[in-house]
C-alpha cells in the first residue's frame, strides 16, 4: 500500500520567472518587428532629428534620448526604423525589471511574475514596443526612476538615490513628463541623511543640467499645447469653453482605461489601489507620498492638453498591474482561509488564464487592424526613387513622404501661405487623403486645370481598435476618435505629374 503524499504546488525561483518573461517577451516580440509596415510622424522626426534637413513640426516637443540612441545605430549602418523598433523593444522588456522589484514589496514570487506576464501582453505595451517611438524608453526610465526612489525612502540607500537621479534625468531627455520626478528627487536627497548632502545636491544639479538645457528652447512650443487646451490661443484652434475640454478628458482618462487595459485588470487594479493606498508600513506610505503624488500629477497634466491619444495612458500601465495584481494576491489568500485545494486552483488557474488569455488576443488584433498605419504614404513615397533626380515633388506631407523616399519635396505652397499653386510643366505632386479629406476635389482641380497625369496610387485601411488614424480631420488627436474605434478608416496616396 502506497503512502499519500500531500500536494505540494511546485514555485518557479525569481531566475527561472526571469527567464521565462525573457523568452516570451522575445518570442512576442521578435517576429513581429516588421508588422508594421511605417512609422509615425513623431517615429520620422526622431529618425532624422539629428539631420540637417530635419522638420520642424509645431505642437510636437521631442526631445534627445531617445534619438540619439537612433542615432547611434544608423551612424554604423544599421536600418533606422528597425534600430529603432529593437531599441523600442528591448527598453520595454527592460521595464520589466523595476515592476519585478517593486511588485515583490507587495506581493510573492508567483504573483510578481503574473504582473510582469500582464503587463507583458498588455496592448499598449506590446503595440509601442515594436513601433520607432520613446515611449516604452520613457516608460522603462519613469518607472525605474519610482522603483529608486521607494527603495530610497524605505531602505535609506544613498546609492539608490543616485541611481533614481540618473534614471530621471533619462526619462527627462526623453519626455517632457520625465520633468515630474525632479521634486521628489530633490526632497528625498535633502531628507535622506545631513551627511554630504551639499554633495547631493551639486550632483543633481551636475547630471539634470542636461534636460534642462535641451528643454530650455522648447518650452514655447510644450506650452502651445497647454495654451491650445485652456483657450489662450486665436485662430482656428482656439478652444471657446476650456472648463468643458478638462471635463471631457477627466471622464476620458477615467472610463478609457477600462477598454484599453481591459475590463478584469481595470476593476481588479482600482480595488487593488484602494488598499494599496490604505496599507501601513513603510511599503504603504511610499505608495502614497511617492508614486500616488506622482500619479496624481501626471494624471492633472493631461488634462489640460486638447490632445488625445491612448498612448498617453501607456506611463499609468505599471501603476495598474501592480494594483490588479495585488489585488488578485488578496483575492487567492481568501479563497486559501476555506478548504478545497480544487476549488482554489479552479478559481486561480481558470483567473488568470482567462485574464491572460484577453490581453493576448486583444493585443494581436490591435497588431493585425493597425499594422499598415501610414503604410500609403510609404509606398506612394518608394515610388519617388524613381522619378528623375532634378525633378521638383510637390506634398502636402513633408516628414514621412522625405525620409521613405530619400528625396528633397517641397511643401504645397498654400499650406504654409496665401500663395496660390502654380506649377510648371514636368512637376511632381504627392497627395495623401490622411492630410487633404477632400481629396477627389483637389484631383478634379489638378485634371482640369494642370492636366495632371496620374502616375501611381497606394491605398491602406485601418481600424483604431487603439485610437490610431482617422478620416476626419477633426478625430484626429481628439477624444471623439473613441467612439469609432471598431470603424475602419481608409486611406489614398496619390503621385501626379503635371503636363501643362
């Protein structure tokens, strides 16, 4: 007769969950590299930010960080758009460590690596990991920076502090928002120890002289979005009832996340955050003199802005897992206090599977509705190449049309200035429906009057399952654009010669 031996549930170590989240972050990730067949135009400016021939785009503020690692790899000859989609996706995969250290302050071993999985698959992670973009570069820096600063406030650590100024001074050269953490940085060296805190205080000021040098001239065109959104602009874009546009984004920074990080890990993280913000201790009151404050702040500062992208809710990612997460760990500790092993595995395995399950698929149809994003207008662009080299190319698309053709174009003329369009005989002209709605108008006017010959069209098709391209002009970047999230919008790129 055989002895019973109690069922004993086998715990992965911390290495082996690091290499587990390693491998699946790769093989997510790898294949998918070339999904996506253009780049954005904030993804164009970084490729040629350091170029002589570089864009000035309004409303837009890039700052260095991320394009100089850009930079770095075309210098030895590697292709800039799939450079910059690995250093996208290994910045994301890097992300995954600060949330693994500071998810085990508040919960087990198993239950950390579940967090790490979740945000793995989260949409938005996985979309802008594989895209020429500083988010998830932001995001890595922005949250090892919080993960610092929590270590510093709970363990004392000097060296922590110095790790969390260096991590802050990266998320600041790679987005505005990075500027955030400099308060908190500078209270924390100032109330870690009196020793050598002059000390502190001058290698602050030594290693963020940096962003704030590279932000000083931009500070006009980052307040131009603020101005735009409290109604201190004139013109076209001026905003008549500001209080109403901080209302709508409120309800829109609210109820968008549960669709973008999906129902279960939205509800789970709001619990979750609830008794986060009512734990005591020392992990307790970091969470809440820390990474609640700074939150808070971010949260207020995209209110004010007209603009909207789902995007912009990629920095509140970590912040939502860890909450659903913890969450979740209570959850199970409750089912563990009633006896039934079966039912607790039913519960725990068919949860998280499930929730896992979600993401995953959501995530791959995210990829499949918007991987040819801009994709016209980089095939319309290609065919530039084989044009005459002296040949004069007319767009209404600057940025995206140069870079994928490797040609100097011109803007259209009335686009910039009351100048009507004259062109001569021989010309080129490149049109995209994403920039001029109306473009079957602006062809009939070419036919008639320049007797424009049409030398190539491209076409592309879109569903913003995660608020990418719109039609309407007056979508684009808006709130409104959540509503046709499940419409596909459909896109023209047209090249024209001009015969007379």
């Amino acid at each position: 007769m055989t002895e019973a031996h109690p069922y004993q549930p086998r715990q992965l170590t911390p290495a082996q969950w690091a290499w587990f989240l390693a491998f699946m972050g790769l093989l997510a990730r790898l294949p998918f590299l070339k999904v996506f067949s253009a780049e954005t135009t904030d993804g164009v400016l970084c490729l040629t930010y350091f170029s002589s021939d570089f864009v000035q785009t309004p409303r837009f503020v890039i700052l260095p960080g991320y394009p100089a690692l850009l930079w770095i790899g075309q210098a030895v000859g590697l292709p800039g758009w799939l450079w910059g989609r690995a250093i996208s996706m290994t910045a994301g995969l890097l992300f995954l460590i600060p949330l693994w250290k500071l998810s085990r302050r508040w919960v087990p071993v198993e239950m950390a690596g579940v967090i790490c999985v979740i945000a793995l698959f989260s949409p938005l992670l996985w979309e802008w990991s594989l895209r020429v973009m500083p988010d998830t570069l932001f995001l890595m820096a922005f949250w090892w920076c919080l993960e610092r600063l929590t270590t510093v406030y709970i363990e004392k650590r000097p060296a922590a502090w110095w790790h969390a100024c260096l991590w802050g001074a990266l998320a600041a050269l790679t987005r505005p928002e990075g500027f955030l953490l400099l308060p908190w940085i500078l209270v924390s060296g100032v109330s870690l120890s009196k020793e050598a805190v002059w000390k502190r205080l001058a290698g602050l000021a030594l290693v963020w002289a940096g962003p704030l040098y590279f932000i000083y001239p931009k500070v006009l065109t980052l307040l131009f979005a603020y101005q735009e959104g409290m109604g201190l602009t004139e013109g076209t874009e001026r905003i008549r009832f500001p209080f109403v546009n901080f209302i709508d984004h409120f309800y829109a920074y609210l109820s968008q996340p549960l669709y973008v990080f999906t129902p279960l890990i939205f509800w789970f993280a709001v619990l979750g955050m609830a008794k986060m913000a009512r734990r005591s201790g020392a992990e307790g009151e970091a969470f809440r003199k820390i990474l609640l404050q700074v939150y808070i702040l971010v949260f207020l500062s995209r209110l004010i802005p007209a603009t909207y992208q789902d995007r912009h809710m990629l920095p509140f990612l970590p912040l939502l897992v860890l909450a659903a997460g913890y969450q979740l760990e209570s959850f199970f500790e409750s089912l563990e206090r009633h006896r039934g092993t079966i039912r607790l595995m039913f519960w725990k395995n068919g949860l998280l599977t499930f929730c896992l399950a979600w993401l995953a698929l959501f995530g791959s149809v995210v990829l499949m509705g918007t991987n040819d994003s801009f994709g016209d207008i980089k095939r319309s662009s290609e065919f530039l190449k084989n044009l005459p080299s002296e040949a004069l190319i007319y767009t209404d698309e600057v940025p995206k049309t140069q870079y994928w053709s490797g040609r100097k174009v011109v803007l259209m003329p009335y686009l910039y200035q009351n100048t009507q369009f004259n062109p001569k005989p021989g010309d080129y002209v490149v049109l995209h429906s994403c920039y001029i709605p109306r473009i079957n108008d602006v062809d009939r006017h070419l036919t008639e009057v320049h007797d424009a010959k049409l030398l190539k069209e491209e076409t592309s098709m879109v569903v913003p399952l995660l608020t990418d391209l719109m039609e309407d002009p007056n979508l684009q970047n808006r709130t409104a654009s959540t509503a046709f999230r499940f419409k596909p919008q459909f896109f023209r790129s047209r090249v024209y010669q001009i015969l007379k």
